[in-house]
C-alpha cells in the first residue's frame, strides 16, 4: 500500500462509495488491475465524468484534443459512427426509443397514437409512411409536446413552415386564387 493512499475496505463483496458513501457490491466498480477497484462506484464516476464533459472546462480541453490529434479524432469519428450504423441495423426500436424520450413518449406510445388515428396521417389521411418508409412522431418545437403521428410529406410541410398557422393559412390562400395559374 502507498504512503498517504486511501484504501477502502472490502467487507463480504462490498465496498462503500467515496463520493455517494453507499455501501455496493463489487460488481458497481470499475476495476484498475485485478483485484483493485476504484474508489468511487461506477454511477458516481459516470456522472462525474458527464458533468465534466458538458463543463466548458470539458468542452475546452476535447476542442483542444481534437486540434492536436486531427487524424485520431477523425479516426474515432469514423469508428463510433459505424459502431452506431451497426447498432441501429442491429436493434432499431432501441434508437427509435432513445430518440422519441427527447418528446416524453414511447415507441409504443406513438404506435397507440398511430392506431387511434387507423393507421394514417393526422393531417392527409395516407395509409403509407411514404418517406424513408417510417411514421414521424409530429411535436410542437417550442413545447415539446407530442401532437400526433404524421407522414413524412406533411411533417415536411410542417417543418418548412415553422409550424407557424399563419404560413401555412397564406399558402392555403395562395393556392386557392383563381387567378394563381400560368397558362
């Protein structure tokens, strides 16, 4: 044992926690070497190490990382994104979940919402998604409120508006001129 080091003990296949003083089992510590564990849990590390990266001191030293290291960064870049193709193909409910929890629902929340609208668009009644073959979770951008189940077009629509009803009434008005059209 280092002079000066802290060495928790280990009771029964436990160890307590230096950040939250919690009293885990091995398994919750991530190992140095054989036998040897951190002496925080994994939970407090991670939050630890999240609060960094999100920090300005943390964002500064990664831009730095990045600047001094352009081919390895790259590198990771290349390799993470095909980690995340891979996984997508592999399980894509997972990432269909992950990306509809940043508007509060489910996978299987908007299946219902699809189902209570038959099958359709909430807004022109298609039965087919028609692009990228998959029904979009529509939601108000400045509340992040679900709203409803759309096909691509009319999220488009939606999306190239603003969600602003005053763009979307002038271009109703737009296209019911009589005179609007070019012989």
């Amino acid at each position: 044992m280092r002079k000066g080091s802290r060495t928790v003990p280990i009771i029964d296949g436990r160890k307590q926690c230096t950040k939250c003083k919690a009293w885990k089992p091995l398994s919750e510590f991530f190992t140095r070497r054989q036998n040897q564990f951190h002496s925080a849990c994994k939970r407090c590390e991670l939050d630890h190490n999240n609060a960094y990266a999100k920090s300005p001191a943390g964002k500064a030293a990664r831009i730095a990382w990045k600047k001094s290291n352009p081919k390895k960064a790259e590198a990771y870049r290349k390799r993470h994104s095909a980690y995340l193709r891979k996984m997508r193909r592999l399980d894509p409910d997972k990432f269909r979940n992950q990306d509809l929890k940043k508007i509060g629902i489910t996978l299987q929340e908007k299946m219902d919402q699809l189902n209570q609208q038959d099958n359709c668009c909430a807004i022109c009644g298609s039965k087919t998604p028609n692009i990228k073959n998959t029904w979009f979770a529509d939601h108000d951008h400045k509340t992040g409120k679900f709203r409803g189940v759309l096909c691509g077009k009319c999220n488009a629509v939606l999306g190239y508006a603003n969600d602003s009803p005053k763009i979307l009434s002038a271009a109703i008005q737009y296209l019911n001129k009589k005179d609007n059209h070019v012989n």
